[in-house]
C-alpha cells in the first residue's frame, strides 16, 4: 500500500495531557488516538504493532502447551457472587444490569468464567493437566486513568488459567509459565525482573510481579545487595525492632503549637527531629473509624494496612471526620485520647519512648508520650513502606532502592480458599477436596512448601500496570465426594 493511502495522522505537538514519553510518541506517531479518559482508538499502525506483541505471546504460550480460546467479556454477577469477589473485587469493577434487571459485569479477569466452564467438562484427572489461555479485551474503572496506554481502563490482556491434578503437576505448570514468561519479555528486548508484590483483591500468602524497569515506571522495587531478595515497596515487609524498648519518660505535657499542621511545621516549631514525633493518620477502613501510627519521617503503606485488617475499602478520613473524631482540625490528631475506633501502630514505635504527638486539641501537641502507659488499648503491626538502609528481611543485609518500574505480570499464592482472580502466578497452600482453585501468577515459587497449588500467569501486548488485584484465590463448588482435579491459572497482564 502506498504511504499515501495509509491512515497516519501525526502530530507535530503532543497533547497537553500526555504525561510520558511513550503516551506523547503514540499520539505523535499516529499510532492511538484517546475516545474518553483511559479509553483508546488502535490506528493502523498502532495495532500493527499490537499484533505482533500478541503474536509474540501467543507463540511462547503455543510453545508452552496452552490452548488458546476466547471468553465473553460480559459476566454474570451470579459466578462472582458464587467466589464471594462480587462485592470483594471494588469498584474496579463496572457492574450494570441488562433489561431484565439482571446484575452483570465487564470482566476484568475470568477466573469464574473459565473456573465454570471447566468444571461442567472435566470429569475425570485422566483430562487433566490442562491449560488454557486467552488474549482478550478486559475492562477496570481505574479511578486516575493516566499515562495513556500504562494506566487506562480498557486493555487486552492475555490470561491463562492450567488445571492440574496433583502438586508435581502443579510444579511443572508453574515451572512451564515462568520459563515462558522470560522468553516473551526477552523476545521484546524488555530489562525485567521478577520482585515479591502484595496480592491485592485476589488473595494469597504471598505474590510476585515481573517488573519491567522504566525511568517513568510508577512502581519502585527494594533489592538486597547480599541475596537475591527484592520486592515491590508497597509489599517489602519491614523487620521489627530487635528489642522493644523498656524505659519509660515523664509525664505527659500538652504544648501550644498555633497553625502548626505538618510534621515539618511542627518540627521546626519545637525545634526537634522529625523521628521523635509520631505520625497519627486517621482512615476509614470498610466504613469504621481506624487511626494508624508511624513515625515522623516514615510513610504509611495502605496496602499493608489494608492487609492487617483484612479489608476490602480503605480511605483516608476527610477534614470533617477529623474533627468529628478527634474534636480538633486535621494536623492535631494524636493516640492518646482517642476513643473513635481501634489503634494500630507501626512495630518501629516499639524501639523508643519519650514521643511527641498531637493532643487531639486545636493547636495544641503532647511531650512525653510513652505509647505504652499513655494508649490503653493498640497493636503493633508492620504499616510502614520499608526504605533505604532497613534491612533485608531474608539476609539482614542493607536494603536499597531500585528504579522506577511497571508491573506488567504477577503472581501469587492463595491460603485457604479465598476468591478466585487472574494475573498471577500463584499456589495454594492448601485447597478442600470439594472445590475447585483457580488463581493467577507468573514467578517460581516452587521452592516453598505448600500442599497443594494453583499457579496463574497474565500478559497484556498493550503495556499497562497490572491492577493490585493480581493475586491468586480459590472459591469453594461442590463437586462429587470424589476429590476433583486441583486447578491453576496464569495470566500476562
């Protein structure tokens, strides 16, 4: 075809809203063009380029023994109700009805779908192994599309899902996944690298995402120099303090801090270090009132909050919560006093005494708090992002930080039956005999012990973060007495 004839309509200026370089070159080259936010338009040479990247998955998964199909991206509400993730999985997840009033979703995974499918044909573990993949349009209601193709809400994805019928069958499935997943982000010429992640809305004991390294990556990666541990920041966990402190400090004195809100203001006022104040945040975690403690100079990691409480919803309090709780503007809230919900505090808390905090009054902060004589009633978990010069929690050697980084595949191991869900290598530790597990994830994690597994793996040809949902889980359908076959899943995406 003459160059003439080929619809390429390129852009001497990048639009205003495109934040990296890959966004702005797309748009630039003729290659995409934005319907609404985190929606695009492929152009002839944009899906030309698509396709090749799909070819590309589609070959190594061929290669690895999947078989391709093709799933309806439109689901009923009645499977997710039935893996317990219709209400688990958020608001990610675009549910509508159709004429007859019937609930139904856009799939942004097909855990249920392909879990339903296989368990109306396998009748036997003479079927079994079987994997099975598809590339395919999925759909999450992000609530910041950006980055252009990185973060939109609709993406092709490549999931793939193997049922197997013993753990060593398991091993091989997973071992198969992993293998194939290096030589696709070889074939791309892609410098990746496959870090522990948190499992997000599909569940697990544990999880891993193949990072592809990007200066505009959003993700950043913590790695030890003495082994080879690394993970994503938002999962590392964070050692506690060797030994928990014993002494204790004067009594509680309220000072007058006026309009002194940050933890720098606040620092500079009373002319003390940020790691001698204690940070108090308050949320609303699944609709209840929770305040989480770290120190000064740390930052509190969400997802791992998330986590201890084992919930589906956390969200920062608004200004007027604030003050509904702790009688006092946002800048002033403090754990001492404070009666609205229960008190979590990071395990660092424990190393020290002697801390500075607010006094749940306007302008006004404590001297001399020890957390425990003065908070009656709290826990101590790990809240904390880990950071450079914390240790590695497998090795004790320093930790340092990585680049920035996409997650384009994950992997994760579900406990007992949780929900199912894609994107994720993963197994499960242990799985009833009357149900079926099905579970993404794309890293070897054979070497751990479980009693049985399911592994998962997902690859979008569309570069795109994966969801924090990417974990793995398992979801309870009665079978016969007999033990049905134990299932796995994988999925690129």
């Amino acid at each position: 075809m003459r160059w003439s004839q080929w619809y390429i309509p390129t852009l001497k200026e990048a639009p205003g809203d495109a934040e990296v370089i890959s966004h702005k070159l797309l748009i630039r080259a003729g290659m995409i063009r934005k319907l609404t936010s985190g929606i695009y338009t492929w152009l002839p040479l944009g899906l030309r380029t698509l396709n090749k990247a799909a070819n590309i998955v589609r070959e190594e998964m061929d290669r690895a023994g999947a078989q391709e199909i093709l799933m309806p991206t439109v689901q009923p509400a009645d499977l997710w109700r039935e893996s317990g993730r219709w209400e688990h999985y958020g608001k990610e997840l675009l549910r509508f009805k159709d004429r007859h009033e019937r609930d139904y979703c856009l799939g942004p995974t097909h855990e249920e779908v392909v879990t339903d499918l296989i368990r109306g044909e396998v009748r036997s573990y003479r079927q079994l192994p079987m994997n099975l993949y598809q590339i395919q349009t999925k759909f999450r209601d992000e609530i910041r599309p950006r980055f252009g193709l990185m973060r939109g809400r609709e993406f092709l994805m490549k999931d793939a899902y193997s049922f197997d019928r013993d753990d060593a069958g398991a091993d091989i499935s997973y071992k198969k996944m992993f293998e194939a997943y290096k030589k696709i982000f070889s074939r791309m010429a892609l410098q990746f690298r496959p870090v522990e992640a948190d499992s997000g809305s599909i569940g697990g004991n544990f999880s891993h995402e193949f990072m592809v390294l990007a200066e505009t990556g959003e993700d950043t990666i913590a790695y030890c120099t003495g082994c080879d541990w690394s993970a994503n920041i938002e999962r590392a966990a964070v050692l506690p303090p060797a030994k928990a402190c014993e002494e204790t400090c004067s009594a509680i004195e309220e000072v007058t801090t006026p309009d002194q809100h940050t933890i720098e203001e606040v620092c500079g006022f009373l002319k003390v270090p940020a790691q001698k104040l204690i940070k108090t945040l308050l949320y609303v975690v699944d609709g209840k009132p929770v305040a989480a403690l770290v120190r000064g100079d740390r930052e509190l990691n969400e997802i791992k909050l998330k986590n201890y409480f084992k919930a589906d919803e956390v969200v920062l309090a608004s200004p007027d919560q604030v003050t509904q709780w702790t009688n006092a503007p946002v800048g002033f809230a403090g754990p001492v006093g404070f009666t609205a919900g229960p008190i979590v505090a990071d395990h660092e808390l424990m190393a020290d005494t002697d801390w500075i905090a607010g006094a749940n009054k306007a302008d006004t902060h404590i001297l001399h708090v020890d957390l425990k004589r003065d908070v009656p009633a709290f826990a101590y978990a790990d809240l904390r992002s880990i950071a450079e010069g914390d240790v590695c929690p497998r090795c004790g050697k320093p930790v340092y930080e990585g680049k920035k980084n996409w997650a384009t595949s994950s992997s994760s191991a579900p406990s007992t039956p949780p929900p199912l869900t894609p994107s994720t290598l993963t197994r499960t530790a242990r799985s009833r005999p009357s149900s079926w597990a099905a579970t993404a994830s794309a890293f070897p994690a054979w070497s751990r012990p479980a009693s049985s597994r399911t592994t998962t793996a997902t690859a979008s040809p569309s570069p795109r973060r994966s969801h924090r949902s990417t974990s793995s889980s398992s979801t309870s359908i009665p079978r016969t007495p007999t033990p049905p076959p134990r299932p796995t899943s994988c999925m690129i995406c």
